[in-house]
C-alpha cells in the first residue's frame, strides 16, 4: 500500500497541469475563445516576451519571467505557447520579415528617386541605427548568440539573410548599368559584401565605439572616401 500510495504523489508530482497550469476546465475556457481573442492573447505573450529578452536575453528569460511580464496565468500562457523556444522563434520570423520588407521598400523608393551606392549604404545603415538605437536595441546580438547554438534559429537566419542578399544584388545589377560600378563583376561576391558592410557592421560600431560610434550619414560617407583610395 505504502509504495502505491509513493507511486500516486510521485504521478502526480510530476503531472503536466503542474508544470504548465493547464486544467481543464481552462483549457476548455480558452478553446472557445473567438479567434481574434486567441490572437491578442498571443501578441500580449509575445510583446511581453520581447521586453524581457530586451533586457535579460533569451537564455535569461524563463517562462516564469514572460508570464509576469504578460499578467496571464501560467495554464494561458502555455496554452498559446509550450516551451520559450517557439516565441523566440516566432518573435526572430517577425523581425527578420519586417527588416526584408523594410529594405525592399528603401532600395525601391531610392531606385525612383535615381540610385547611387552611397545612398544605399546610408538608408541600409539609417534602418540599422534604428533597430539598435530603438526600444529592441540589443535583440539583434542575442539572436545572433543564440543561431550559433540553435540550428533552427540559424536556418531562419540564413533563409531571410539571403532573401535581403538577392535584393542588394538586385540593385547592385542597377549601379552596373548606371555605370556607377564598373562592368563584369561577381554580383553575389559584391552582395555578400555590402550585406557584411553596412547591416552587421555598422550596428557593431554602433554599440561598441562609445563616444567614437559614427552616425548613418557619417558611416556612408567614411566608406566612400575608403572605396575611393
């Protein structure tokens, strides 16, 4: 009787309702919710999300701490997500897709207004400064921390990165034919480095120069000077 009665506290210790809250008279309660309900339910998570790993990181973020940071209950919150995992992927999705349609949107209004190189570097480092300066300033290095641990992040990384790629190359094909970058070149090699000059580096001077960190216009203007001498 004894070890049955062991078994019992042991079961139920370790019930699934313990760890995430789930009863079911909730999990009944939030299937019925109407759709919209069950989406605000989950921007709030993910919003709530979002200021934690702003200023914790992702791996100094528990579950425990979303919830808080949401005012939901622990069965809600795992109701809309199961593990931390899922809402840094789904937070690095959005990110990364309004960052894809926000570059096309400025290398098109600059490809009507007449392109040159430099106005590209300064737009592309303008958006940057935005993002690092802006309230999810520092989200930026935690998933690039993160992708170098996480096959699943890095391979949401690397699918966007390419997409930005192909629209840099794009334009670059422009500058071709305008003139403005001579003839017969290696379009993917010219891609990848533009990609590398102004999105990752001038979001680590940025950060990391202090007082000497240079502005977007400052940045287009020092590397036109460099790919002059």
């Amino acid at each position: 009787m004894k070890v049955t009665k062991h078994k019992k506290l042991l079961a139920k210790s370790n019930s699934p309702v313990k760890k995430t809250g789930q009863t079911s008279s909730l999990k009944k309660r939030l299937l019925k919710l109407p759709p919209d309900e069950l989406i605000k339910g989950r921007e709030k998570i993910i919003t709530a999300a979002r200021s934690c790993f702003a200023k914790q990181g992702f791996a100094g973020t528990s579950m425990k701490d979303i919830q808080e940071a949401s005012g939901f209950s622990r069965g809600n919150l795992y109701h809309h997500f199961k593990t931390k995992e899922k809402i840094v992927q789904i937070i690095i999705e959005q990110n990364l897709g309004i960052f894809l349609s926000r570059i096309k949107a400025i290398l098109d209004g600059l490809e009507n207004s007449g392109l040159r190189l430099s106005d590209v570097i300064k737009e592309l480092a303008s958006f940057a400064e935005e993002i690092t300066k802006g309230p999810g300033k520092g989200m930026a290095f935690h998933v690039w921390s993160l992708a170098m641990v996480d096959m699943d992040v890095r391979k949401t990384m690397v699918t966007f990165f390419e997409q930005i790629r192909l629209v840099l190359e794009e334009k670059i094909r422009i500058l071709i034919k305008q003139g403005e970058i001579p003839k017969n070149q290696d379009l993917q090699t010219l891609s990848v480095a533009l990609f590398g000059i102004v999105i990752p580096g001038f979001t680590l001077q940025s950060v990391y120069m202090d007082e000497k960190a240079i502005h977007a216009a400052e940045y287009a203007s020092a590397l036109k000077i460099l790919f002059k001498s």
